[in-house]
C-alpha cells in the first residue's frame, strides 16, 4: 500500500507535471494571443473614432441640405432660424470664420516667429528660460479665461475705439466692443502657443553648418536668421501655420463671447457669429430643421478641418521626406 | 537681400560708400533685435498680465464656502462643491477609458505593427483626432453617446466624448516613451526567455511610465480646461450627489465641471463668480506645469 500510494503520488505529480507543462505553454500562447489582440484593437479605436464622427457629422448635417437645398443654405446670407418663413443661409457665418480665422493668422504668426527665433536663436539662456515656460503656460489656459479676459478687458477697450472712430456716423451700429476684431485679436492670443513651439522646433532642426556657412561669407546674425535659418525651417513653419489655422477655425467658448453673435458681413467693427459660435449659441434651444441646421454648420467646419488635417499631413510626411 | 539685378547692385554699391553701409546694415539688424526681443517679451507680459488679472480679480471671491457649498437662491451661497465634484468624476471616468486605449495603442503602433498600410492608417487617425476642434466632439458625443446609445445628458457622456479627445495625447506620448526604451532591453528580455507580452508588461511599460504620466498630466490639464465638448454631452448640473445614491447614479445625471460653470456664470453675467472659477482653474493649470516640470526633471519617479 506504501508503495502503491507512493506509486500513484509520483504518477499523478508526473502526469500533472506533464499536464501543466503543455498546459501552460497552451495558456501562455493564449496569454499571448489576447494580448495581441487586445493591443490591436486599442490601435483600432483611433480609426473606429474617426471613421463614426464622420459618419455621424454627414449623416446630420446633410438632411438640412437635402431638404432646404443648396443655394439656400449656402448662397443666402439671410438667418432667420425663428421667423414665420424661416431662413437659414449660412453665407456670413462662413465668412466670417474665413475672414476671422485668417485675420488672426496675419497678426498672430509674425509674433509667434519672433517669438520662436528669440527662443532658438537669440536668447540668453536664463531668459529663454524665462519665456519657454511662459509660452507652456499661456498654452494651458482654458478657452474660457481667455473669453472672460477678452469680455472684461478687451470689450470695453473696443468700444471706447469704436465710439472715437464712429461718433459721427450716423449709419453704425454700436456693438459695445464685441466685435470681429475683438475676437480676431484673441483668436491672434491663442494660436501664439502652438505656432511658437512648432516653429521653434523647426528652427532647432536647423543644422548648425548653415549658420556657420553664412556668418563666414560676412552675414549678420540677424542676416543669418532671416536669408538662412527661416528659409531652411519653410517646411516646419508652414506646419505650424496649418496648425494655428486649425485651432482658430475650431476655438468656440472663447470667441463665443467676445463677437457680439450677430449674424452679420465680416467687418472689423461689426458683431460676427463664427460656425463654431453658431452652434454654441443655439444647439442649447434649437429644434427641428434649426437644429439640423446647426448640424449642417458643424459639418462645414469638420470638412474645413478635414481639409487642414490632410494639408498638415501631406506636410508632414514631406518633412519626413 | 533678394537678389536684385546686377545694375541695381552697382548702384548701391556706388551711392552707399562702405562705412554708411555697414552702418544701414547694423541699424537693420538692431532693429530686428529689438523686434524679437519684443516679441518674446509681449508673451511673457501677456501671461503676466493674465495671471495676475485673473488671480487679482478672482481670489477675494474664493473662501472656504465658495469651496464647500452649492450655489443657492434660497440659503444665499454661492459656490463650487459640486462642479468640483463633477470635475473629478469626468477626469477620472474619461482617464479610465482613454488612458488604457490610448497605451494599447502606442504599445501596438511600437512593438506589434508592421510599418505599412495598417500603421500609417492609425497614424493618420490619430493625427485626424487631435486636430477635430472639441466643439465637433461635443456634437458627435452629443448624438452619439447622448442619442444613439441612450446615455442621454449624462457625466459618462460627458467622458466619452472627452476619451476620445485625449487619446491622441496618451498615445503620442506613450509611443514616444516606448522609442526611448534601449532597443537592448528588448531583446534582453526576449533573449532570457521572456514573450512578448511579458516583456511589454514587466520591462517596456515601466520604463515608459514617466512619459505616460505625462500624456496623463496632459491629458488632466486638457479636460479641466475643456468646456465647448462637454456643454452639449455633460450638461450643467452643480448639485452636489445626494448621499448613498451610489457612484452609477452620479454618472448618469447631467454634470457640469468648473469650466462649463464659468461659461455659464459668464453668459448670465455672474462675473464674481466666472473670476472665483477662473482662479482656481489657473491654479489647477499652475499646478499641473509645476508637476510636468518636475517630471522632466526626474523629480517625481
């Protein structure tokens, strides 16, 4: 019995033993397998995203096209969502996205080149640490402060340039400084972040032989920034251009409130409603075709920023050679 | 300097004598200096300028019960208790759905994906997702999460939507910790025997965590900045939970976060109340770059 028990001990550690040997190494394929699996489908995830908001964006803002037509949608500059015979044109908010977003490129990009070249190629170590930091910090600032800034500080300004500018006007309609411009110069405050670190980066990618190259046939150093280091970081300053359009296309809670939200022509002193500013305006309240509408609107400014998206990405892989 | 045509060259070289060139050119260059340095010098005074606006207007509002109390017509408070709960509800629902498919993905793109068709897809999504501005996602979470999935007004679509936003910012940052791991450790870890997925557990993920953290930091600064993609999905609700109605029920009630209440406060005018918020929000941002920097320092691992 001893030995029979001990027998049967050993032949069950064995046979376990054995057991657990193919078992596990089934088991870890299976571990293994899984996690495979698991990783791609996380990979996945980005695409299944893009591909739904797509989707779902033409899926709602299309039917408003369907139904009201083109042209009227499109071509009229008429909005009048609560009006007995409602009209919905879209024209002006367009345009004024258009003319808004590029206003802000123009003043803001310049700054932010200074800005970058002071930062890769002027400064004194201790003041780029100085600046570096900041620009971090003005990046992290929530679109609201910068809206609630541009409502307390920027507004009443506007409005004291407006009344100078306009006190014998007869045909101008006070907007109390929430204007185009007010926004444009936020919008122009909010790209700086973005814009500088993308070019600095590119100024830094620079290689150091041109710049030496230069100031041996005699160039300044300020000739070597502007005819040899800015030219040859084109292509990354185009990207942080592209980036900065994006993110000024797209900004809504800030200019929200700084724009006045009349739909009117995109004139500097004149209250705009942008297509981000459309939709926050009104998704709150709007019903029926309106709100199918807005859905439209929403679909015109993720084809503007599709658009971008595949600009930027041709660029990329460009630099990438 | 464009290169002009050679009689134009001639004649500058005639009319301008050497000194008074040098001297043209010296100006030039002392006032491109002094442009630059403006430049850099207008950012660093426009956060200045910001922080100490927000922080000189906001700050008297802030006091123990701003902090503690729900805003209230009939007890006559004014406060944030629940829009900070709220706040730490959605960061912690949409870091518990982003973050782990947000690494998946970076693990994946790094270690499994051939370079081809399928990576640079993935590439592109990824790229695509961190360009869509919020207010598309709060639409798209509006319908989707909200209408199509019948979440309705509620802090879980609320973080959804807001997963989806930061997931860019996780998986760039995880991947570009994952490159930084010595090619050695890989196949250290192979070489002793190790699968793949033990090595991804035991060796990769732990070398990669300080640049996950990061994305993670990011990712924290962004949602409690975010307000345009959580209007329309989470709604703006300040009450604080009732007591025992259990987590589940929480996230299915409309939430607004701090940032959502600002923009309300703002819209009705309450701008004591936008200024107390705006405070603590630059606070939080504040606090968020102290750590980030601390992490590149090697200071918090």
């Amino acid at each position: 019995m001893d030995i029979g028990l001990q027998q049967s001990i050993s032949d069950v550690s064995q046979g376990r033993q054995s057991q657990t040997l193919t078992g596990k190494r089934n088991h870890t394929r299976r571990i293994e397998a899984v996690a495979e699996s698991i990783f791609t489908l996380c990979a996945f995830f980005a695409v299944f995203a893009v591909g739904a908001i797509t989707l779902y964006m033409i899926a709602n803002g299309v039917p408003a096209v369907y139904r009201l037509g083109f042209r009227e949608i499109f071509f009229s500059s008429v909005w009048k969502p609560a009006a007995e015979d409602p009209s919905f044109g879209i024209l002006y908010v367009i345009l004024a996205s258009v003319v808004g977003t590029v206003l802000a490129v123009f003043l803001g990009v310049p700054v932010a080149l200074l800005t970058a070249v002071f930062l890769a190629e002027a400064a004194p170590r201790p003041l780029a640490a100085v600046v570096r930091p900041a620009i971090e910090l003005l990046a992290g600032i929530p679109s609201v402060v910068y809206g609630l800034l541009g409502m307390m500080i920027l507004n009443p300004l506007m409005y004291r340039l407006e009344l100078w500018l306009f006190h014998d006007a007869s045909t101008h309609r006070f907007t109390g400084g929430a204007n185009l411009l007010s926004a444009v110069l936020v919008l122009a405050v909010m790209i700086l972040p973005t814009v500088i670190s993308v070019s600095e980066t590119a100024l830094r990618a620079v290689p150091d032989q041109l710049r030496a190259s230069s100031m041996a046939l005699g160039a300044s150093r300020i000739q070597t920034i502007f005819h040899v280091v800015l030219p040859a970081a084109r292509p990354g300053i185009v990207t942080a251009v592209v980036l900065g359009v994006g993110r000024a296309v797209g900004e809504a809670m800030a200019v929200n409130l700084v724009s006045g939200g009349a739909v009117n022509m995109p004139l500097p002193f004149s209250s705009v409603r942008f297509l981000t500013t459309a939709i926050v305006g009104e998704m709150g309240y709007a019903e029926g075709l309106h709100r199918q509408v807005l859905f439209t609107i929403g679909l015109v400014l993720f084809g503007f920023i599709m658009l971008v998206n595949i600009f930027l990405h041709r660029l990329l892989r460009e630099e990438e050679g | 300097m464009k290169a002009g045509s050679p009689d134009r060259f001639m004649e500058k070289e005639t009319t301008l004598r050497k000194g008074e060139k040098s001297m043209f050119r010296k100006i030039k260059d002392a006032v491109a200096f002094t442009l630059i340095y403006l430049a850099a010098f207008y950012a660093v005074l426009l956060l200045s300028g910001i922080i100490f606006y927000v922080f000189a207007k906001g700050v008297p509002v802030l006091g123990l019960p701003f902090f503690t109390t729900v805003t209230s017509v009939v007890k006559g408070t004014v406060g944030i208790a629940g829009n900070l709960v709220n706040t730490v509800y959605i960061v912690a629902l949409t870091l518990v759905v982003a973050v782990p498919a947000g690494v998946g993905a970076a693990v994946w793109l790094n270690e499994y994906a051939a370079p081809g068709r399928w990576e640079r897809l993935i590439e592109f999504a990824t790229e695509t997702l961190a360009g869509i501005p919020s207010i598309v996602f709060g639409l798209f979470g509006m319908v989707f999460f909200g209408t199509t999935l019948g979440l309705g007004y509620s802090i879980l679509t609320g973080a959804l939507t807001l997963s989806l936003m930061i997931l860019p910012l996780i998986t760039r940052n995880t991947q570009e910790a994952l490159r930084a791991v010595p090619e050695s450790y890989r196949s250290g870890a192979i070489g002793m025997g190790a699968t793949k997925w033990h090595m991804i557990r035991t060796i990769l993920l732990p070398s990669a965590m300080p640049g996950i953290t990061t994305g993670i930091l990011l990712a924290v600064g962004r949602i409690v900045g975010e307000s345009a993609a959580l209007l329309f999905t989470a709604g703006s609700g300040y009450f604080l939970p009732d007591s025992g109605s259990g987590f589940f029920h929480k996230i299915m009630e409309p939430g607004g976060t701090l940032t959502v209440q600002m923009y309300l406060s703002m819209a009705s005018a309450d701008y004591d109340a936008a200024f107390g918020i705006a405070a603590v929000l630059l606070g939080i941002v504040l606090t968020f770059n102290l750590l980030l920097k601390m992490l590149a320092r090697n200071k918090l691992f």
